[in-house]
C-alpha cells in the first residue's frame, strides 16, 4: 500500500513539475525569445534601431496621449480611416510591436521596417497590389508602392502572416537577407539585453554626427561646443522609455570611450540640470512664465538622476527622468504665442553653454559658470 502511494505522489510531482515547466517556457522564456528574436531580424549593419512593444503600452496611458497630439490633423484622419476600412487594420488595436532599422549607405539613408500584428493579409495584400505592383522573388511576394510625395518608393512583403516588412531600399529581399547573417549582432544584442526592460527605445551606433547636429541645428539657437564634443566621443547613445506608476520614465545613456569622458560628460551634465533649476526660480522668468507650466518643468528637473555606470568592459552615463501625467499635460498643452514677440522677449540667436567651471558645495557636482 505504501509502495503505491509512493508512486502515485513521484506521478504526481513529475506532473506538476511537467506544468510548471511548460507554464515557465510558455508565459515567462518564450516572450523573451520572442523579442530577442525579433530584434535579432533586423540588419546588423545598421547605425540606429528604434524599437516600440505598442501592445504593451497600449496598456497604460502613454500611447493614448502620444495618439492625441495629432488628433487636430483632420486630412490624415480621413486618409487613414479610408486605410482602415480598405486593409482591415487598424494600429492602436492590431499593431504588436514594430522595429526600424536605419541603414547609411554614403550620402544616403534608407530604413527597413518590421511589424508585428495581427492583419488581415488578404485584405492588406489585396490594398497594396491595388496601389501599386508586385513581382515574386525567392519565393516571396513584394509589393512596390510608387514614390510618395517625399520622392520615395516603398517595397512590402509579409514575412509571416503575423509579420510584414517594409523598406525604401532599391532591394527588400537584399535587406531581409543581410539581416539573416550572423556577423554584428552580438554588439547590437548585448546593448538590446540592457533595455529588456524598455517597451520603447532608440539604440544609435555612433559616427561622430550626433554632436555636429546638436551644434549646429540645436533648436532655440543654443549651442555647446563641449557637449557636442563629449556626444562625438560617445561609442553607443541609446534613450528609453517605460511607463512606472501614473508616469514614464525616460533615460537616456551614452557608453564612453574612457573614464575620463564619463566623468566630463556626467559633471556637465548634473550642471544643466542645477543651471535649469536655478533659471526658473529667476524672479523675472517666473513672472513671465505660466505658473502651471512652470510647475510641469520643475517636476521635471527635480526628477532628474545622473548616474556613472561601470561595468567593467564599458563605461556609461546615465541620465533618467520622470514625466508624470500633470507635467505631461502642461507641456504638450503649450500653446505658440500668435503674435510676434517684442524685441525684448526674444531670446538670443545664438546662446552657448559654455563648459562646467565652478563647483557645487553641497553635492560636488560642477556648475556651468554662465550663459553668453
């Protein structure tokens, strides 16, 4: 009797221990396969990935009110509802996830999307040889939509019926096949392995532009010459995203080349954020500013963290910031002012920040010295 018993209970335990394994493999590997994978489909090669899991921020608030910013675009509204009803697919419901990898060839960039859903491939198949032609190569199936108002064609093909990939390279087939290759994704996986925890971000290979662009197309007219010289040494920039609470939090982090760089780079940027904070407790500028507007900006800066990150073979700075949904609010509610600005509200045209050369007692952090 005893005998059964026992092997009734080691049936039962290698039962559980069945279920709770395929229940593991299921729910908790299969979805981190599932993205690495993904990520692993798009070209080596390329000098930027952005990546966004729509299905998983659909489930908080952000992507609602990322949707609300065009929501007074009345012509694309109507173009797209028309897309709606001729492909059967609508993205706010049926959009998975999608990546873009943007790839430099010379002067030039193209880019290849992939996009994970759930689509009515007929229906979409049936929408894209509509407006424009196909040609079957290696044995699939490639759309080619004619150039747009922007001056480029587009080439679509389904990869799965769950998956579609879109390009404006002269080659889709080319690029779906670069990806394939096994040489340079380990560089790019190790960096996507430390934004697992990102449902959106933008990771960039770099080439020495991101500063020149910052120096010379910084909006507002402010420049600096030192920042933009610390991004150009930069090897890695990635910025992330993801929803915590009611709020977002966003990080952005540049992997250095040496130790010296990350310090540079983290004092100047803890000094931005202190210089900030100082601006708008400026008696004038809170005068001038809307209370409520200037409350969302404070919210912002006392969130931010600037962190030195050593791991050993690479060393990081990161800063990180929280926007919570009443900043969100005040900062996408700004209104442009209609009337043209008195020549004493006018900023500068060129305002340069010059490098950190006095130090905060208090925190040791170093503080620009001023503004010219």
């Amino acid at each position: 009797m005893n005998r059964k018993r026992l092997i009734v209970g080691v049936i039962v335990l290698a039962v559980l221990a069945g279920a709770v394994y395929i229940a593991y493999a299921r729910w908790f590997v299969s979805s981190g396969a599932s993205r690495e994978s993904f990520l692993q489909s798009l070209p080596a090669d390329a000098s930027a990935v952005i990546y966004v899991d729509v299905a998983e921020l659909r489930q908080g608030a952000i992507l609602k009110n990322l949707v609300s910013l065009g929501a007074g675009a009345t012509n694309v509204d109507q173009d797209y509802k028309q897309f709606v009803n001729e492909s059967g697919f609508d993205y706010e419901k049926d959009l998975n996830r999608v990546g873009v990898a943007i790839l430099s060839t010379g002067p030039t960039n193209h880019y290849l999307v992939l996009a994970d859903g759930r689509f009515d491939r007929p229906k979409i198949e049936m929408y894209l040889q509509k407006n424009g032609i196909s040609e079957t190569k290696s044995g699939r199936e490639i759309f080619h939509l004619p150039k747009g108002a922007q001056g480029q064609g587009v080439s679509a093909a389904f990869l799965s019926n769950d998956r579609i990939a879109l390009t404006d390279a002269p080659d889709l087939n080319a690029e779906i096949e670069s990806a394939r290759q096994e040489a340079g994704h380990r560089e790019w996986m190790e960096r996507f392995e430390r934004l697992s925890g990102s449902p959106m971000f933008a990771l960039f290979r770099q080439d020495a532009a991101i500063g020149a662009i910052l120096n010379t197309q910084a909006p507002g007219g402010f420049r600096s010459p030192q920042l933009a010289q610390l991004l150009n040494q930069l090897l890695w920039i990635s910025i992330a995203g993801k929803p915590e609470g009611n709020g977002f939090r966003v990080a952005a982090e540049g992997e250095c080349p040496n130790e010296l760089t990350m310090r540079q780079l983290a004092d100047f940027l803890s000094g931005i954020a202190l210089m900030a904070q100082g601006g708008l407790n400026d008696p004038k500028l809170r005068q001038q500013m809307d209370p409520s507007e200037r409350e969302a900006y404070l919210q912002l800066l006392n969130s931010v963290e600037v962190t030195k990150l050593d791991r050993g073979t690479s060393k990081s700075v990161r800063m990180a910031m929280m926007i919570t949904p009443d900043a969100w609010s005040s900062i996408t509610a700004r209104k442009v002012p209609t009337q043209p600005l008195a020549e004493s509200q006018k900023k500068p045209a060129d305002l340069q920040i010059n490098a950190p050369s006095s130090i905060n007692k208090k925190t040791g952090t170093k503080v620009p010295a001023k503004l010219q």
